[in-house]
C-alpha cells in the first residue's frame, strides 16, 4: 500500500519560507497525481495545490497563487511545495494525498482553471506537517 510522509513543517516568521516534502515509501509515485492539503483549527481540510503524475500540469488554490509552488522529482519519489511569503492565515496541519482517479484523469485535468479539490478523491493521507506563521 503506498504510504505518504510528509516533512518540512515548522515556525516561521511572516514573509518566512519553507519547503514541505511529500515521500513515498513502498511504491513508486510517478503513477500518481498528488495533491497538498491543509487544515486549520476549527476548518475544514481545503485542497492548497496540486500536480500530475508527470509534474506537466499543475494548480493553486487562489489564496496561495503566486507564493506556492508545487513539484516533483519521480527519481526521488518525492513531492515538494515551496512556499514563500507565508502569512499567518497559511498556519495549517498541511498533508500530501495521491489522487485515486490518477489513471483515468487526463494531464490537462490538473491545470483547468475551475478545479475544485476534492479530499474525499484522494487516499492514503501521510501525517500531516505543522505549519506555524507568527511573529
């Protein structure tokens, strides 16, 4: 069964940066969409970005557009996601997810304009990641 860890989380400042890191173990991720998610206290999950198998298409929820980029290195089985000028409203649990339709979405999926994530199409949830913005 594929499992997901994710790394990277920590206390930064505003304005701050960090990378998060999405690290399959005992199964190859290039098979797989992957999808970044975050949950703050009291919200419910909300889907931040994500990238298709082949990294060639990729989308941002608009509250991170502009300061957040996803990737991937399939070499590595890993996903990243850069994030800069955080704020603190980015202050989440964020959790890597593969999307269960991978096989059957076509790449241009990823980038449509109106993609809405959805937590309940992804499976095999890593931990999650604290991500603490504050001054």
């Amino acid at each position: 069964q594929l499992q997901l860890v994710e790394s990277g989380g920590g206390l930064v400042q505003p304005g701050g940066s960090l990378r998060l890191s999405c690290a399959a173990s005992g199964f190859t991720l290039d098979y797989y969409a992957i999808g970044w998610f975050r949950q703050a206290p009291g919200k419910e999950r909300e889907g931040v970005s994500c990238i298709s198998s082949s990294g060639g298409s990729t989308n941002y929820a608009d509250s991170v557009k502009g300061r957040f980029t996803i990737s991937r290195d399939n070499a590595k089985n890993t996903v990243y996601l850069q994030m800069n000028s955080l704020k603190p409203e980015d202050t989440a649990v964020y959790y890597c997810a593969a999307d269960r339709f991978s096989g059957s979405r076509p790449e241009t999926y990823y980038s449509a304009t109106y993609l809405y994530m959805r937590a309940q199409e992804y499976d095999s949830w890593g931990q999650g990641t604290q991500v603490t913005v504050s001054s």
